[in-house]
C-alpha cells in the first residue's frame, strides 16, 4: 500500500500517515499540499514522505492533492524539519510558516485554490498607469492642472493615475484631455502585488564603495561566487553603508545565478532601505509587507516560487520565502529581538538564517552596528568572518555624546526634572538653527502607573500582574500585555480613597510638555499608539519632508532612519532599560543608546546626543556614550562567561501555565522532577533551575512558572528537553507547556 506521511497545522510533534487512493499516487510528491481527514474535519497538509508499507493502524486516505508541482521545494522542506527538530516544534506547524496566508486562511478549507498556474479567482490586480508620450510636443495649449501634471509625469516618467489623484484632485479629467491630445498614454499594468508599487523608484546607480565596504563586499562576493558559502558578521557604524554592501552582495548573488532573502527588524520602519532596495534591483524585489492582503502575498510567493522575482525582503517570516536557488541571506540589525517569534513556533530568525544559508551552501550576512552577543561569539570562535566598516560612508564625524547626571543637574525652565537644563538648552538650539530633534523615551502612554496616594498601591490589571498606564487621548487605563482598558475611575480600587495620582513619564505626556515648552515647535510622536503598519510611514515621510522640528517616540525613533537634518538626538531616560530583570538588559540597553545616538547628525551638519541617567557611571552607558562597542562586547562576554550565561552557554527555558495557580505551580515542578532525574542534570551537565514564577506572574488571566535549563553541550540540552517534551503530554489539561529553545524574552 501506497503511504503518505503528512504535516498537518496542528499543535502535534509528529506526522501523519495516510493511505494514497490510486488515482491519487501520481500527484502525491514531497512537499505538495494535500487534503487530508483529521478528526471530524477535512485539512490542508504537506507530504514530507512518500512510502511503500503497511500501515501503522487503521489509517484513512487522502482526499486530494492540491498542487500540480509541490507548493514547497524539497530544500526548503528539509529546512523546516531541521528548525522544528531545533525547536521541539510541531512540523505541522513549522510547515505552515512557509506557506502563503491565504493558505493559512484556508487551512481548514478544502478548495484552496492552486499556487500554481490560473489561480481560482485569485487574479493580479490591475491598475491604470499615465505614462508621457515620448515626443516633445509643443504643450502650449496645455494650462493649470493639467499642464502640473504634465509636467510632473514629464519629469518622473509613467506614473500610477491613482498616484497622481492623490496630489490632484482632479486628475482623472486632466489626464483625460491630455491623452486625447496625444500627450500622454494610459495603460493598464499588472500592479505588483506590493504597496511600494506606487512609489516612484527613480533607478539608482551603484556608489563607488569606500575602501571598507570593497573589502567587505569583496570577502562576501567571493564567498558566493565559489560556492563556499559561510557566514559573516558585518559590524559597521551607524552611517557606514551596510545597505551598499548588501546591494553589492546581492548583486553578486544574481550574477552567480542565485536568489537572495533579506530580512529586516521591522517592514513599516524601514521605508527607506525598501526603497534603495527597489531602486537598485525594480520589481526584481518583493517587498513581504505585512501590509499586502493575503491575495498580494499569495501573488508575491507566487513569483518568488516560479523563480520570476529572486529577491524577497521582509521582517523575519521572509526567511520562509520560497526563493529559487537561494545563495544569500541577509540579516539586517541583526542584533534586534524582533527576529525572535515569541507565540507559536518560537524560532530565532537570525539563528536560522545561518542554518538555512548554510544548507544551501550560501553566504549569511549579519548586518549591525551593535553586535548582539550571539554573533560576536560566532566570530570569536572562528564560526563566522567579521567584516568591519569603522567609519561612516560619507566621513561625518561620530556624533559627540554628553551625559547628563540627573542626580545632580537641575531641571529646566518646565520645572520638570526629566527636561533638563541642558536637554532644555539643546533644543532651544536646534529649533533656531532649523534643525531636527529626536527625542527617545522608551514608555509610551501619559503616566506609566497611577498609584494611590492613601494606600500606595498602583493599579494593576485584572488579568496580568502589571501596572495599568493612563492614556490622556483615550482618557482610559490600559494594560500594555492584554487589551484590558478602562475609564480611569476617581477611587482606588483597594481601598476606595480618592487618591489617585499619576507616576511616571510616557511619550504622550513628554509630548505634551514640549508643546508648551516651545510653542512654535512642530511635533510629532511615533509609538505604538499613534502609528502602526503604513501610518508609521507616513511620520516618518513627515520628518524626512522636514514638516516636524521634534519627533518624540520609543524605540521606534531608534531604528535604521537615515535623516539628514537631524542633529540632535536626546535619550530621556537611559536607566530604564537597565532596570529589567534579564541578563541581557545591559546589551539591550546598550544597544538603544548606541543605535538612537546613530540617528544625529548623518547628514552635513554634525551630531549631538544627549543621554540623562542616573548612573553615568554603568558601563552600557559609560561606553555608549564613547561608541565604544568593542569594549563593551569585551566586558559583556566576559561577564556572561563568568556567570554561565548565553552565548558562553546552552540555555532553554519551559514555560507553564494555567488559570490556577497551584495548578500551574504543580505541573510545572512535575517537570522539574523530570528533568532534575534526567542524566544530564545527574551528571552535572545540565543545570535546572526552578519551578519559579515567571517575573510577570500572571499574564491575560494565567498564572505562570517557568524552569530554566542551562548547559554547555547542546547536545545534553536536548536529551534533557526531549525526555521534559514527553512528559508535558502527561500534565494536567488544564496546563499549557511550552519550551522556548535560546529564549529572548525571560519576563
Ligand atoms: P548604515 O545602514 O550602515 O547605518 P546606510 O547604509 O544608511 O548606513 O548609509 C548611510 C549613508 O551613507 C546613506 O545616506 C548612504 O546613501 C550613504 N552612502 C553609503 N555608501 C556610500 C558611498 N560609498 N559613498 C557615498 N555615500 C554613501
Ligand atoms: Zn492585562
């Protein structure tokens, strides 16, 4: 008997076999999506293996196939299956993350349509392009609107109608009686299946390379062309032109026949980098937006798995894109935890990049001006090439970097401590010289907790242990980890005085305080709760356009920007990120401040930065402030050395949790039982610590233990994690386990 052996989308560490139908046999391949009985339901799942034999049981038979010619290549299958053997994933699950939403969508649905060929209603969308006709007609008799826009598509080529109704009100008319007129064309053009598409992508040329960046891209280069692939680490300062060197890269990918994938910390973020992006390569790039609608990503993946587009770009799911003869992977920020999937499969995309490149005997690139500890140890211990550009690309000197001691320096004219003297002083500057502020304050909301002044206690959230944060635009308190929000109400929850008062410092409130400390100023704020998805684009396009004098935002003002105008960058608080309790808080606050002192002064004029703390004297900040990154990562990896930590060790972390407590407590030292009896953690060479509660006790209403695993084999990590992986089958249903393999995230 023919058998399928399936991955089904199911929270399940194993496979399914099924019997194949005859008629069936021809198009079961390995990696084509099938439809297959589960339960009461019919699902959508991949084939890994095809094989003939009895079956293991009573086994049910497929009920169709789905793709003339699998949905995913067997490279790209055998990938998954390593990452989910990493992780102690689901592979239904794993596999999953590699198809296309709409699939995902339509998981449980048995007509998905077909990836491949005519697509069941699943057509390009179609959109109307006005494009100047090329003769340079006498256009005399052309006024008002429509000669504007002749002359705008005269200057910049063909153009989206819709884009130029956006600057035009009446553009459809005038574009009207200029086609009839001769003067331009309107064609219709397949819209490629990204929002990008209506950006003008004036084509760019490459630069001449600095004498670092030829070097870098000549090691990278090289290590594709050859086929021997590996992996590099690219530390360059802010400003040095890592972008350069991924084109160039990429570049060299092409010409040896080879498709590339970059990801990026965040899509909506890095407008900018997308666009040098399109305007190296055109419509030779998709751009995996999490704005697209499923159709436009199926579109997307389409192309990419047809081989018609071979580069993909997008935050860290880019690394499933289904690129033809994958030769590059680049990780930009690379030091940025976003590219740690924290809910479902928690994978690591920079760690897996390097395993993906690596099967395929491609390069990985590491791109970053802050090294994350991980990859500098990679580099240390002879696993990857660092490439090194010490210099910014256009020779703009380092930005100067000025503490202010908070302990002593008193406040400026608002009488708030938190605006300085000199930050006041600063500011007033850079408003005169015309120039552009960036001010970073890593809590967004109006006050960060409310407490009561009777019995000191904050309000906390129903559901989560955590401190509800006023929102004075919302007029409302919220929980920034589940959606609780509420008026705030006029007394105090435990012991119903009308005490209330507000703590803390967020964005919206600094905001508000600079609006009445420079009342001519122009403002803007860029957090959470103003922006998300395409209207972060639009803040920024305010900023670039020169429209706001101060931006004011949390990490998100930190990120990859290149603005030339600004000059002045202030941290607000540099303490808070070293507060939290994880022993990464000194690299990431470190990194915050290096990074956001990277966006002053890119441009002619040179930089300022600003950073009050308290403690002038940490390290992180001590040699933030002298940009110095090597003896930071020197003194960082000898401290997690000393204490056994990531990356001198193995660490993995069991996560449980429940309604109640003792029954989340309880399962939760059943495997700790487990694993303290493993062999591993008898020989000494797994270490176990726990049942502890998880620093944010309770969380959307579940209370939460942990226990963590360290080792210095990985190898012993995981026969520990495999005999705890077996027992959570075990435990109480009314408990979710979950192992996190190298965890990011420990609250
Ligand atoms: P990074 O990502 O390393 O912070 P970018 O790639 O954003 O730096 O480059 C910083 C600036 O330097 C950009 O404005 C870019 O156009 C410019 N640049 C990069 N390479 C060169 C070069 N070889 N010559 C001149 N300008 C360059
Ligand atoms: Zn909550």
């Amino acid at each position: 008997m023919l058998l399928a052996d399936v991955a089904v989308p199911v929270p399940v560490a194993r496979v399914f076999s099924y019997a194949v139908p005859q008629e069936l046999a021809a198009g079961v391949r390995v990696g084509a999506r099938v439809v297959c009985p589960f339960g009461a339901r019919r699902m959508v799942g991949v084939v890994l293996a095809t094989r003939e034999g009895e079956p293991p049981g009573r086994v049910k038979s497929l009920a169709r196939v789905l793709d003339t010619e699998p949905a995913l290549p067997e490279d790209l299958l055998a990938f998954l299956r390593d990452l989910a053997a990493y992780y102690f994933a689901p592979i239904g699950e794993v596999v999953r993350l590699a198809l296309p939403p709409i699939d995902r969508e339509a998981a449980r649905e048995v007509a998905a349509p077909s990836l491949f060929g005519e697509a069941g209603g699943v057509g390009a969308r179609r959109v109307q392009w006005v494009a100047p006709t090329p003769s340079v007609e006498d256009a005399g008799a052309v006024r008002g609107q429509a000669a504007a826009i002749l002359a705008a598509l005269r200057a910049s080529g063909a153009t989206p109608l819709a884009r130029l109704e956006e600057r035009w009100g009446n553009a459809r008319a005038a574009v009207k009686r200029l086609a009839e007129t001769g003067l331009v064309l309107v064609e219709e053009r397949e819209a490629p299946a990204d929002p990008f598409f209506a950006e003008p992508s004036a084509r760019d040329e490459p630069r001449d390379p600095t004498a670092a960046q030829a070097a870098a891209i000549e090691a990278i280069a090289g290590a594709i062309g050859d086929g021997r692939g590996g992996t590099f680490l690219l530390h360059g300062v802010t400003g040095s032109g890592k972008t350069e060197v991924y084109l160039r890269a990429i570049a060299a990918a092409r010409a040896a026949g080879r498709g590339s994938v970059v990801l990026v910390p965040e899509i909506a973020l890095t407008p900018q980098l997308v666009a040098r992006f399109r305007a190296r390569f055109g419509d030779d790039v998709a751009v995996l937006h999490s704005a697209l609608t499923p159709r436009e990503r199926l579109e997307m993946w389409r192309r990419l798995r047809s081989g018609a587009v071979d580069v993909a770009i997008g935050a860290r799911s880019a690394l499933f894109a289904p690129v033809r003869s994958l030769g590059l992977v680049v990780v930009d920020e690379e030091h940025d935890s976003s590219f740690k999937q924290e809910e479902g499969v928690r994978y690591h995309a920079r760690d897996m990049a390097i395993l993906r490149a690596h099967r395929v005997g491609g390069v990985c690139v590491l791109g970053s001006a802050t090294p994350s500890l991980e990859s500098e140890h990679l580099a240390r211990s002879g696993r990857a090439t660092k490439l090194r550009l010490p210099d910014r690309a256009r020779a703009q000197p380092m930005p100067r970097v000025e503490l202010v001691d908070l302990r002593r320096v008193g406040p400026g004219p608002t009488g708030d401590r938190r605006l300085s003297i000199p930050l006041h002083r600063a500011i007033e500057e850079t408003l005169r010289a015309r120039e552009q502020t960036i001010l970073f304050l890593n809590r967004r909301g109006f006050a960060p907790s409310v407490r009561c002044a009777s019995c000191g206690r904050l309000a906390t959230c129903d559901s989560c242990s955590v401190a509800l944060t006023f929102h004075k635009g919302a007029s409302a308190v919220r929980c920034h980890y589940c959606d609780y929000e509420a008026p705030l109400g006029a007394r105090c929850a435990h012991c119903q005085a009308e005490a209330l008062e507000l703590e803390g410092l967020g964005t919206e409130k600094l905001e508000e305080t600079l609006a009445s400390a420079f009342p001519g100023a122009r403002i803007a704020r860029l957090d959470r709760d103003v922006a998300t998805g395409r209207r972060i684009e639009a803040v920024l396009e305010r900023v670039r356009a020169r429209e706001v004098d101060i931006l004011v935002g949390t990490q998100m003002v930190t990120k990859g920007h290149d603005l030339p105008n600004v000059t002045l960058v202030g941290v607000v608080n540099a303490d808070a990120a070293l507060s939290i309790p994880d022993f990464r808080a000194s690299e990431r606050a470190f990194q915050l401040l290096v990074q956001v002192a990277g966006r002053a002064g890119r441009g002619d004029v040179p930089g300022r930065v600003i950073v009050q703390t308290h403690d002038p004297e940490h390290p992180a900040v001590a040699m933030a402030a002298r940009h110095d990154v090597d003896a930071f990562l020197e003194r960082e990896l000898a401290d997690r050395r000393e204490l056994g930590y990531p990356p001198l060790s193995r660490s993995a972390l069991v996560r449980v949790d429940a309604v109640e407590e003792t029954r989340a407590r309880a399962a939760c030292a059943r495997l700790v039982e487990v694993a303290t009896s493993s062999e591993g953690a008898r020989s000494g060479a797994v270490l176990v610590q726990g049942p502890a509660p998880a620093p944010i006790a309770r969380l959307r209403n579940r209370w939460r233990f942990r226990l963590m695993l360290r080792a210095s084999r990985r190898d012993a990590l995981r026969a520990v994690l495999a005999s705890i992986e077996a027992a959570t089958g075990t435990l109480d249903r009314a408990v979710r386990a979950a192992i996190d393999v190298d965890p990011v995230q420990l609250l």
